[in-house]
C-alpha cells in the first residue's frame, strides 16, 4: 500500500445522517477532513446528510462541516445522489448509528462500485445487531456476560414471566439496551422490577428487539483493531467515569470521562484483550477498522467481550484513534491506512 502517490485521489467524505448520533458525526467529519488534508494526494470531497436522509453537493456540505452544526439545506425532502457523487475515488463515511454503520450506506455504496472505509454489509449490520453479534461471539468461544435476548412482541404477551425469566437468569442489576442502535442512546441501568418494566417499555420504543445484560463489577477496557484479512490489534485503553454507567452524556461531554492508555493491566490480560478483539472482528467479518470493548474482572482475573464497534468516533475525545496513536500511528496516517485499506479490499480477486 502506498499513502504518497503522486496522483489526486477524491475521497467522499460522509457525514450528518438520520441517526441521534447526527452531531458526534460533524466532529468526526471534521477530524477526519482534517486528518486527510495533511496528505497532498487527497482532495476531500464532503458530502452532508441532513437529518430526513436528503444529500447535499460538496460546495454547501463544506459550509456545514466548517460550522460544525446541523442544517436543513434541501428543503425537497428527496434522495438523489448530487452530481458531483460521479466523481468519487474512495468514500469514507463518518456516519454513526442506524442508517449510517448497519449496512445501509454500505449496501448503496457496494451497488455504486467504488471502494469505501471501513466494514461491509455483513460486518456493519452484524455490528449494529447486540442480539446476532452476541450469538456470533458465543460461536466463536469468546466469553460475554449473561443475557436475555426479547421482542417486543414476546413481553407484550407474557411480561411477568419474562420479568421472572430474567429476574432468576440475570439478577439485579441488569442494563436493558435497544438490539439495534448506538452510543449508548436508550439503554437504562435497572436495580428492581418497577424499573426493568420502564427500561423495557422506553428501549422497545427505539427497536422491537431488546437485550437485556447482567450487571457486572468490572473494569471497561477497549482495543481498537485494524486492517482486513491480517488484522492487527492496538495497545490497549480504559475508560473511567463518575457517572453511574457509560451513557451517551458521559460518552461525549468532555471531562465526564478519562481516558488512560496504556491501560494498566497484567501482561496476559492485555495479550488475551488483544486476541479476542481480533477474533471478534474475525467472527464478523469485520474490514478496515472496528474498536472493541471489554470488561475486566479483577476479582476472578476473567476477561469478558462487551461490544464491537464497527465504525468507532473520530472525535478529539474518541478512544480509536487515541489509542493508534498510543501504538505508534498519528491521525492522520491512521486516516491514510484506513483508505489503503479500502482501496485494497476493492481490488478484483484474480485466479
């Protein structure tokens, strides 16, 4: 892979889109435009999704990335590709959440035959899916904290046996999170039955399918992996906070919560972090980047997989690539990897 050809490469970067996570997109655009900027090769190409889906041209998106804050340009209220979309080398999606890392981008931008960062179809939508990524975790052998998957359907139906099934599987206290969004948006820490009724209830209003989580005593820990058929694995981080659990404030309101990489943990423990991120990513079927996360209990020394994030922040506060950046790769040549990568998971198999 080569960063410093001599020749232009349009890179689309996407950014906005219909999730609650519209706004964390803008920084991350922003860090991402900048990071590419530092190399003569790339000529970044922004491309705003407004909230209700509707693409906006380059010359007007680039106002909203300089702003850095939301704004209804097309009033038109349809989705068509701008013009400029034709000239597009690599895309680059800066897109957290539904509709942006689940597979729907990545599905439109596999059809229009270019090369895009990061995870494909299966990987983003795998991703996005608590229920069907847990599955394909215990299917890999990787350990994970006990769950109960349910549907709004089913706890409509029976929801005092279900309270009971869970009450006697999980315990108190247990998280109620939506299957299918991110960054923490409609999850609910629950110590007794009055409150998993009204996590349940508020959780099956994002998604119909919810996962419910025994609570644990435990260190979070994430590892940031990179790279498609070799993957590589970084040094690892924590996460600490004062906040009662990692909610969406606490995630990204600077100060709320800190950062500490390396991660001071025993050799082995940081070494059996690293092989399950990469066997996690590999369960996926994950490409270019994914950050995972773990918690580590002291008490029994067990290592124990959260999550992976398929298409991590890029903010000035986001582990992913802070933690590159610990491993020895700046910002801005993890931007120029990660479209290498790209470019080289598009290439034509031969023979």
């Amino acid at each position: 892979m080569n960063s410093t050809n001599n020749q232009t490469l349009k890179i689309g970067l996407l950014f906005g889109g219909q999730s609650g996570e519209h706004e964390v997109s803008l920084v991350s655009a922003k860090s991402i435009a900048q990071g590419l900027g530092q190399n003569p090769r790339n000529q970044v190409m922004p491309f705003y999704i407004q909230k209700d889906g509707v693409w906006c041209d380059p010359e007007r998106s680039l106002n909203v990335l300089e702003a850095g804050k939301p704004e209804q340009i097309d009033n038109s209220g349809q989705f068509k590709l701008p013009a400029a979309a034709n000239e597009v080398d690599v895309w680059f999606p800066a897109l957290h959440g539904p509709n942006g890392e689940d597979g729907t981008v990545q599905g439109m931008l596999q059809l229009m035959q270019k090369p895009y960062v990061g995870n494909g179809v299966l990987a983003s939508a795998v991703g996005m899916d608590k229920v069907l990524m847990k599955a394909l975790f215990a299917q890999a052998g990787l350990a994970q904290v006990k769950y109960v998957a349910l549907s709004r359907w089913q706890w409509q139906q029976e929801p005092e046996e279900w309270y009971e099934h869970i009450e006697t599987t999980l315990g108190y206290p247990c998280f109620v999170k939506p299957a299918n969004l991110g960054s923490s948006v409609g999850i609910s820490k629950v110590r007794d039955r009055s409150q998993l009724e009204a996590a349940i209830h508020s959780a099956t209003s994002y998604d119909p399918r919810v996962i419910i989580e025994q609570g644990v005593t435990a260190r979070e820990i994430e590892c940031a992996v990179l790279g498609n058929e070799q993957p590589k694995a970084s040094i690892v981080g924590e996460i600490t906070y004062n906040s009662d659990f990692y909610d969406y404030e606490t995630k990204y309101t600077p100060g709320m919560a800190d950062l500490h990489i390396p991660a001071q943990l025993p050799e082995t423990v940081t070494q059996a972090v690293q092989d399950m991120a990469i066997a996690a990513f590999e369960a996926v079927a994950g490409s270019g980047l994914g950050r995972v996360d773990f918690f580590y209990v002291e008490a029994s020394s067990m290592v124990l997989i959260n999550e992976i994030n398929t298409l991590p922040g890029f903010t000035s506060t986001s582990m992913y690539p802070k933690l590159w950046e610990a491993s020895g790769i700046s910002f801005h040549d993890l931007c120029d990897r990660l479209v290498d990568l790209a470019l080289e998971r598009h290439k034509p198999i031969v023979g």
